[in-house]
C-alpha cells in the first residue's frame, strides 16, 4: 500500500518519465574527481535513486565519498550542483533525480552538514512565482573541482579582531539586500563564525545574547557599519536599514521603539548609542559606543571608505587592458620561472595560495624581484604579467622619491604605500606595487654615515624593509645591479628571478617578431651575428621605422647591419655583411 501511495503521488508531480538507463560505458583506469563527478551526474539523471543507480555508481561514489570525507548523497547532491552551475530548490534537485521533493527532503542532515562545512551556502530560488530555499556552491568549490583538488573553504577559527571583522564584512556585503540570502541565513552564518571564534572579546560578548539571535546579528551589523562608514556622515545603521534586514523575519516596529526610547538591550549594556548630529542626538540613526570599541573591538582600526579613493583619482595607476598585447621571448629556464609566476598571480590561484598561508600562520604578502641586464625583458614582463592576470599597476617613480627638505623623503615613501593599501580597497582585484629600476632603494644600506643624504637613504630602505614585512599585496622591482642588494632585501623578496641575455634561438623569434619584413632565415643570420638584447633588437626595429616614415622604402638587410654595428658602438668592425642561401 506504501509503495502504490508514493506511486500515485509521483504520479501527480510534473517530473518527466524515468530518464535514467544503463549504458555502454567503459570504466577509466583510475578516477579522478572530474571524472568521478561526471560519471555521477551521467547516472543520476533521471535515476529516482534506485539500487540500479547506487550499484553502477558504486565505484565514482566509492572514490569521490573517501575524497572529500562525506556520505553517498552529499557527493551526488554535489555533482549535481556543479553540473548546473547555478542555485537549485530541493524541487530542481528532485527534478534532476526523478524524485519528489519530499523523497529528496529527507536527506536534510546532508544538505545541513554541506552548509556547515561550508560547501554550500544557502540561496534563495524563485520557482512558479514564488521564494523557495535553494543551495548553491560555495564561491572557490568549482575551482578547487576544476583542478582535480579538495576544497579547502576559508579559515574562520582563531581569527584576530581585524582578521575577524574582514571576513565577516566580506560575507557581508555579498550578502545582505540580495536575493542570494535570506535574513535568517545570514544569521545563521553570523553564528557559526562567532562560535569559531570564542577567544575574542566579541564573540564572548555575542554568546551572553544567546538567547535572542537578532539582538546577536545586530551588533555585528553595526560592527559592520562601523567598518566601513567610520568618522563619516554615513556611519550608523539606520531604522529603514534595520526594516530592510529584518522585515522578512520579524516586526521590526518593537525594535525600532526600543532602539529609539533606549531600552534595547545593546543600548542598556553600552554597546549601541543614538548618533549625536551637531549636538543632537538622532533617532533614526545608531552607532558603536566608546566603551564598545575599546573592550571588544580593542586595537583595531578600521579601513573606512571614505578614505578610499575612486580609480579615476588614483592617477598613476596603470590599467591592465590599457596595456598593449605583446609577444615576450624567453630562453627556457627563464621562460619557466616567468610562467610559474603567472600561475601564481592568476586571480583563482593568488587567493587560495594566501587563503592557505593565512590558515598556516604566515605572511600573505608577495614580494618578486626581476633582476639581470638591461634590455631582457624585465620592466615588460612585469607589463604582460599584469595584463594576462587582470591586475592593474602603480608603478613608482624612483627619482621622485628624494626630497632635498629633511624628512619629506621618508614621507614620500610611506605615502607610496599607503596609497597602495587604499588602491588595493579601491580595486575589485588586487594591483600590482611597480618598483622599476629599484637599484638606488634596494642597493647595500651604508654603514658609515658621513653626510645627511646617507642617513636619508638609510631611513628610507629601512621603511620599505618594514613595509614589505607587512605587505599584504603584491610588489614587484626590477633592477640591473644584483651585486650590491642588501641582504635584508634578499630575504624579504619571495621570488628572484633572473633574465639573461637570449641565447641564439631565442633572439631569432624576438627578429622575426620585431621586424615583420625579414625572412625566418635572415632573422637566424642576425641572431648568429650579433648577441643582442631584445631591447636593442627593439631599437633597431625603431631607427628602421623611421627610415621607413621618411624614406618610404624597406631597408635592406645591409642597412639594418649598419644599424646593428652603430648599436654596438664599435667602431672596428666591419660594417656590412654577406650570408648565403641555402
């Protein structure tokens, strides 16, 4: 009777027929989690989760529920998720399998231990004109998947007050007055980060309002606020903020009576004030207390926005798709070391690097110096990196660092990198610190100083030393000179990657590629000839254009040897030569 009920209440949902069907599938010799995963969704399709189903994916199951430590469901809820790339209702999930979503709904503890390892995050789904709760992947899941990788989601236990405040604020703002979470959720979360967390002031302080979770959720709100309307006109949660949180959840006309006659229990305890307004303390508008700051958010200063500046005021930062697409040749093992660094600087790779080395307990901050001859390649590598990465550039202007007025120097220099920190709040992707041609800031500190320009050297070298110490970005500084780095310096760069001169082969492409007339032959024929760099290839490609311009002819290749002996400056040598055809 059991079985004809559920039939007959299937029967009434509008799920196409039973899709699922055994095929013709030959196994791979060892699985991996794409693989596995795409075995899963071939055949859980239309499956209704029957023994056939669960017998021939026995062994993508097997391998992938080892994998990721979790039970059969969740990695088939998994697989369908990635496979959809988008948010599903328990309904679209059913759908999926051929099952009803109730059926489906009884593997909620799945789902719930999912969201608790931070798989998956709630979100809501429209369906038939309605708001049904649906899941979607945790941001970086895909990614991790993508290269055949466990996820790793984000560290949030023993965090410090700001480390804490920077990740409930990032989850914040993609959260709240969206569609993606509801309030309640949101909460939810706000919970699960404080209770990771029970060595902060705040989140003891969190726990004595255990018992009412909005009073809990509003706190950090204004925590929130506080981060990033700080000292401005904007800073305090306001009673229409408060109605668009909570409206959904709860009567928000007894919060707004006990925020505005002070009786609410964040106002009584201290923690929460009306905003004073030229002398006037306003009613519609709340911020953290002195007391409030001091004992739970002790030390911590916050980053308002106000003090970021929009891109268009940053005035000498580059951006990434001004710069021009250029074709960069390199000898081999030069050529690997660049491109590792480009894995490292790509946007999915650079945030699970620092997300690990956060988790571990080191410093996040990458330091890269590109040393060797000039003309090699150094100042435009750093160019495409940023470019193929996505990553805009504030390059430094070295000369304009020293001031002849005492101190002014120094002053300059911690200016560099405070406008960098507000550059890397201002940019939806992290940019690019650009010291080019750093020989004069990184060289060997002196160690008897004789005159005022010696001990402003010093001061100067000494605060960028500091400054990379604590750098949570991305510096780069190329320099011709390597012999006289200073030893600090040495370490606190991550990355030294070295550009030699390009051996013959190489310096064939860089003529080729340069001189769009010459054929590959004569290119090998120049590139025998002279040991040159690609910078002075690439000023023999300029003169030439110039005859070019003025002449109206193509150069011969016995005028682009003429060319290439003035680029030598020596004399002595025979100007012109002969090669044969083959």
């Amino acid at each position: 009777m059991r079985k004809l009920a559920i039939q007959r209440f299937q029967s009434t949902m509008d799920f196409p027929e039973a899709a699922w069907q055994p095929k013709d599938y030959k196994e791979p010799a060892r699985w991996d989690i794409i693989t596995a995963l795409s075995r899963i969704v071939e055949l859980a399709e239309g499956c209704a989760l029957s023994e056939e189903f669960w017998e021939s994916a026995k062994k993508p199951l097997g391998y992938l529920t080892k994998k990721f430590g979790m039970t059969k469901m969740q990695v088939v809820i998994l697989a369908i998720l990635v496979e959809s790339g988008e948010a599903m209702s328990w309904r679209g999930i059913g759908k999926f399998l051929n099952c009803t979503r109730i059926s489906i709904m009884t593997y909620t503890d799945d789902i719930d231990d999912l969201v608790a390892r931070r798989w998956l995050v709630r979100k809501g789904v429209r369906e038939n004109g309605g708001q049904f709760q649906g899941f979607k992947l945790q941001f970086g899941v895909v990614t991790a998947l993508r290269h055949n990788e466990v996820f790793v989601p984000e560290k949030i236990d023993s965090l410090t007050v700001e480390e804490f405040i920077k990740v409930m604020s990032r989850y914040l703002r993609k959260s709240l007055f969206t569609r993606d979470c509801g309030m309640d959720d949101i909460e939810e979360w706000l919970v699960i980060l404080c209770k990771a967390n029970p060595q902060l002031p705040l989140c003891q302080k969190i726990y004595d309002y255990k018992d009412d979770i909005h009073i809990q959720s509003l706190l950090l709100l204004a925590i929130h606020d506080y981060n990033l309307w700080a000292n401005t006109k904007d800073e305090g949660v306001t009673i229409p903020c408060l109605n668009d949180c909570y409206g959904e959840i709860i009567e928000t006309d007894e919060l707004q009576r006990e925020l505005q006659d002070g009786t609410h229990p964040l106002i009584v305890d201290g923690l929460l004030e009306p905003k004073c307004n030229e002398g006037m303390a306003s009613n519609e508008q709340f911020v953290l207390t002195r007391k409030c700051k001091e004992e739970l958010l002790e030390g911590y200063e916050p980053k308002t926005k106000c003090n970021v500046p929009s891109q268009e005021e940053l005035h000498n930062l580059k951006r990434h798709d001004s710069i021009e697409v250029k074709s960069m040749f390199y000898n081999d093992e030069d050529g690997e070391q660049i491109e590792q660094l480009q894995r490292f600087l790509d946007l999915d790779h650079f945030s699970r690097i620092q997300q690990r080395l956060r988790e571990k307990g080191l410093r996040q901050g990458f330091a890269c110096l590109f040393y060797g001859a000039p003309g090699t390649g150094k100042t435009e590598t750093v160019l495409q990196i940023a470019r193929q990465t996505g990553r805009d550039i504030m390059e430094v202007n070295i000369a304009g660092m020293r001031d002849k007025f005492v101190g002014e120097s120094e002053k300059n220099i911690k200016q560099v990198f405070q406008q960098y920190r507000r550059a890397c709040l201002a940019c939806e992707v992290m940019p690019i610190l650009f010291f080019n041609e750093a020989d004069a800031l990184i060289n060997k500190r002196t160690e008897k100083i004789d005159q005022a320009v010696d001990r402003m050297d010093n001061a100067m070298q000494n605060i960028i030393l500091q400054e990379i110490e604590n750098l949570d970005g991305i510096l780069i500084a190329t320099t011709n000179l390597t012999s006289n780095l200073d030893k600090a310096f040495e370490r606190r760069f991550l990355y030294k990657v070295e550009f030699h001169k390009p051996k013959e082969e190489v310096r064939a492409k860089l003529w080729d590629s340069i001189l769009e007339d010459i054929t590959e032959e004569e290119a090998r024929v120049l590139a025998a000839r002279y040991d040159f760099t690609g910078g002075q290839i690439e000023n023999i490609a300029r003169k030439l254009t110039v005859d070019f311009i003025l002449t109206g002819q193509q150069a011969s290749l016995d005028v682009i040897g003429k060319y290439c002996e003035a680029e030598l400056m020596d004399k002595s040598r025979t100007i012109g030569f002969t090669y044969k055809k083959n």
